[in-house]
C-alpha cells in the first residue's frame, strides 16, 4: 500500500473532525479502527524514529534519574528507545486505544492519557528531554500554538525540547495533513515560551521517497546557582 493510500482514511477522519471543531477526536477512532484490522496508522511503524535514534546517539547519556516525556507516544517505540537508554520515561497520548498499547509494550515507560493542549500542572519545568516528533504538524495552527507553548512549559531549568516535524520552505504550498511547517514556526514553538534554540537543521529521513524534515533543539536557561 502506497503512502498516500494508508492516509486516505487518517486524512478522512481528520477532515471530518476538524470541521466539527474537535481536531483532536479522530486520532482514538483511527487506533481503534486499526486494531480491529479495518485501518492502518500511517505512522505507526513499530520502530524508534530514525532521526531521533541519531540524535540521540550525537548527545551523552542521561545522568542518573534524568526523566523524559515523550510527546504523542502513539504505540511506544520511541518511549522504549528513550528507556531503553536509560531515561525514566513518560509518554502520553491522547488516545486511550495507543496508550494502552504502548503500556503493554513498553512496561519500563510510564503511559498516560493527556492532551498537549492542556497537560497536567504537576508536568510544569519536570522533564529533562521533552520529545515531540510529529504531533504538532497534525494540528492544526491555532492548537499547535498552544500545544507548543504548552510543551515549552514543561522543561525543566536546562532541559531541552526536541521537536522532529516535516519541513517546507516559504514558497511551497501549505500541504494537507500531516502540515509541513517553515523555519519560523519550528524557530517559534521553543523561542515564544522563553527557550533557546540550541539546534536547527532541515535533513531528509529515509522514507521512499525521502521526506525533508525539521531537527530542532530548544533549551530551557539553568536557574542561576544562589
Ligand atoms: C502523527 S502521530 C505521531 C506518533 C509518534 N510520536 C511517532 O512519531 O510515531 C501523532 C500522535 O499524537 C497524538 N496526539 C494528537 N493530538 C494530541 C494531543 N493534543 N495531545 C497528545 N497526543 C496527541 C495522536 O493520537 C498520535 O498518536
């Protein structure tokens, strides 16, 4: 099945939603859908992303006790590769049908049921890394700023947001769902909530064919020592 079919149906649920005003209610129906074998999740590869897996592998180790939460967790991989390294891990989903997936997959991560539109305050400056790979290209703009600011929040003092999204340049089309974003929204999810951008690059993963996207890096300023 060719890329654009298995997004026929996310696509189609996603417009139906969005025009409905409920642009985060269609992601528990596609999982659902997909485990009574009547959909696919166009992402769901059941691997660590790539891009994640090398940036990963470019920085040091956790300390001890450092915790991450990752974004959007869908069915786990990339919780478990975070665990997998020694981080503690959360991962939340908006949708139910995903996050018990992932906690039956990954029983080393702890999964939860949450909105990035409106984490829980306990989350507030708690997590070392913060993931969030394609999340925010799947909402559209009014919630992802939210959500982004949202996120931002939830770095603790010298911690980082890690944001994989798909990329385009100004002058190309806006696209369809999943929404490539330009340099100056990926720039504005860390630099509007008082982050640092510490890394900004385009790169093209290994998907057939090969998609261009954003590795960003944000960082929180330690609290100066009193
Ligand atoms: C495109 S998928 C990416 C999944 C995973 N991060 C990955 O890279 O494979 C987006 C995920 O975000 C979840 N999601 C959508 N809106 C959300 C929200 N507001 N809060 C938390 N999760 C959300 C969806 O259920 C879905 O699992």
């Amino acid at each position: 099945m060719t890329t654009d079919a298995k997004r026929a149906r996310a696509r189609a649920l996603a417009a139906e939603a969005i025009a409905a005003g409920e642009p985060e209610a269609w992601f528990e129906r596609l999982y659902q859908e997909a485990e009574a074998g009547e959909a696919i999740v166009p992402w769901d590869d059941r691997r660590a992303n790539p891009l994640l897996v090398a940036w990963l592998d470019r920085h040091a180790a956790p300390r001890l006790g450092a915790r991450a939460l990752d974004v959007g967790c869908g069915t786990g991989d990339n919780a478990g590769e975070l665990a997998s390294r020694g981080w503690a891990v959360t991962a939340f989903d908006v949708a139910p049908t995903a996050v018990a997936v992932a906690s039956v997959r990954f029983p080393e991560v702890t999964c939860e049921v949450a909105s990035a539109l409106d984490p829980p305050p306990a989350w507030r400056e708690a997590f070392d890394l913060v993931v969030e790979i394609y999340t925010l290209q799947v909402l559209p703009p009014a919630e992802r700023a939210r959500a982004a600011q949202a996120l931002a929040g939830l770095v603790a003092p010298g911690g980082t947001l890690l944001v994989i999204a798909r990329a385009r340049e100004v002058d190309d089309p806006p696209g369809a769902m999943p929404w490539p974003l330009v340099e100056a929204e990926i720039r504005a999810i860390g630099e509007t909530s008082g982050l640092v951008c510490a890394e900004l690059g385009a790169v093209l993963d290994d998907e057939t064919p090969p998609v261009r996207r954003w590795v960003a890096a944000f960082t929180r300023p330690a609290r100066a020592e009193g």
